[in-house]
C-alpha cells in the first residue's frame, strides 16, 4: 500500500524513529498498523488514527521498570489515558 493510501504511515514512522532499539521488542497493532498489512489495491481506505498502538511481554515487576525506564529515556511517555490497560 502506497503512503498516499496510508494516512498513518508518517506516524508510525515517527514512533519507529523514535523508539530506536526497542522497536525490537515490541509488537505494533490497532488502527496504525492495518495499513501496513494490507496489500490489495482494491480494499477501501483505511481509517487515520493520531495514536500507535503497542504491546511487550514483560516477565516481572523488574523487568516492567526497567522498560519503563528505557522508553522514558528514549521517547517523551505519554501519561496512560483512563481507558488504557
């Protein structure tokens, strides 16, 4: 998909940026990264999101510290939103 029909394209690339070396440990889902599975040509546009969604699997409370500390080192971390989990 090209990036005139993927609005989030930008976005995401910015987070990758970003994100340096941790992009290696996480896993990119929602909204941001439907485009970048979508191959046909055909299917209709996709919905433009302002958020990148991401998950880590983290095995203790340690470890969730110091990804934490990692990614505050590394990016600006946004305060979770009420309806995060």
């Amino acid at each position: 998909m090209s990036r005139v029909q993927n609005p989030n394209l930008d976005i995401f690339t910015t987070a990758f940026e970003q994100l340096g070396e941790l992009v290696d440990e996480l896993v990119f889902l929602g909204g941001c990264a439907t485009g970048l599975l979508i191959t046909d040509p055909a299917a209709p546009p996709i919905h433009i999101t302002r958020d990148v969604d991401a998950i880590v699997q983290v095995m203790s409370l340690s470890n969730y510290h110091n990804l934490e500390r990692r990614l505050r080192a590394q990016v600006l971390l946004m305060p979770l939103q009420a309806h995060a989990c």
